[in-house]
C-alpha cells in the first residue's frame, strides 16, 4: 500500500532533511579557477548542468546570490522549496511549460548581471540532451555560459527520467567546471554554440566520474 504524502507536508519536510543530508557531504573540486575567474569578475553568466546534478550543486553554491530556472510543474516544487531555503532566487518556466516567459527573464537576470543556473535537460528529458534555451538565453544577453557537472562517490539514483543523484551521507562529491563559452548571434552560432555545449557536457561529465561509479539504484 502506497502512502500518499500532501504536497505541502512534502516541502516542510523535505527542505530541511536534504539540508540535514547535504550537511555531511564534502566535496572536491576540478576547475575551481574557471569559476572564480567569472563569479568574482564577469557581470553576469549562465551555468549549464545536467537535471540530475541538481541537489549536490545547489548545496556547493548556497548562499551565493545565484538565480535558477525551476519547473512550474508540482514535481518541479520540491527541489525549488529547497533551492529558496538556502538561498537561491527563481524563475519559473520551463522548455514545455513558461518557455518563452522563462526564457525572458533569464535574458533579464543575465543582462542585470546575476550567476543563473539552467539544466539544458529539465524538466522532463530526455536525459542527458541540451535543449536550447540556456544559449539562447546567453546569446541574447551577451553572456558566456559555464558547463559544470558532479558526481557523487556514494549515492542513490532515483528511478526517474534522469536518474536523479542523491548523494548518500558522508560521501564525497566531486565538481567539474569546464572551459566557460561564448554565443555568435545569428542561426550559425547558435547552432555552433549548441555542438560546443555537448562536448563541453560530455568533458565535465567525464571529468567529474568517480572509479566506482557509486550508484545505487532506488525502485
């Protein structure tokens, strides 16, 4: 029998036992110069990451004034719940639901000169495929884009379209910032920017695999 949790019941609890869970993870970094170098200098620039990412990125980059583009749909309410509680700023939409809204205003956030956050993949996949709103959203504003990737070596994956990482307690995280890039204007550089951003996924991917691999399927 199935216990159906109220959405509302969800979010109080969920916010602070992920905390509680992220609390315990430590983290090693390649490329921290590559994001210092843009947080510390540039005005304004987009990072790129896979949906599954989400939880140990949000905790790496808490409290840090960064803007992330979240689903409207209901499943999408729990990890932005979470993202707020520790102090990241939304906005809302998505490639299926709020596109063209979402894609505006993070044209706006990129040109006021913030750190936005987009998964290229979300909300609902396929997996691991680079839609093109984030460099669309960059080739508007003028802002280079920053692909970046983490990989747990202990973790749960959830049995959802994008095998969502759940790190497990204590595990060690490892974060891989890439070479960060820029979008041509026109049809060409899109274009030539989205080949960009696959192989820059694939190499921050790689960069940021454990060994092990470290998965443990849940369902």
């Amino acid at each position: 029998m199935k216990i159906k949790v109220p959405p509302r019941v969800a979010a109080a609890l969920g916010a602070p036992l992920a905390g509680a869970l992220a609390s315990t993870w430590r983290y090693e970094i390649i490329g921290q110069g590559r994001w210092d170098a843009l947080y510390e200098g540039v005005p304004g620039f987009a990072c790129m990451l896979w949906h599954e990412a989400l939880l140990p990125l949000l905790w790496r980059h808490r409290r840090q004034d960064a803007v992330i583009v979240v689903s409207e749909a209901r499943d999408g309410q729990y990890l932005a719940d979470f993202a707020e509680r520790i102090g990241f700023r939304l906005v809302r939409g998505s490639s299926t639901r709020g596109g063209t809204r979402a894609l505006l205003a993070a044209v706006r956030e990129l040109e006021a000169g913030e750190v936005l956050a987009v998964t290229p993949d979300g909300p609902r996949g396929p997996r691991r495929q680079i839609k093109p709103g984030v460099l669309a959203a960059a080739q508007r504003s003028g802002t280079v884009v920053l692909p970046v990737h983490a990989e747990a070596e202990a973790a749960w994956r959830l049995n959802s379209w994008d095998r969502f990482c759940v790190p497990k307690p204590f595990s060690r995280i490892r974060v891989a910032y890439g070479s960060p890039f820029g979008v041509e204007s026109g049809e060409a550089g899109l274009a030539a920017a989205q080949a960009r951003a696959v192989a820059a996924m694939d190499e921050v991917t790689r960069m940021a695999q454990w060994p092990s691999g470290g998965a443990t399927p849940i369902g």
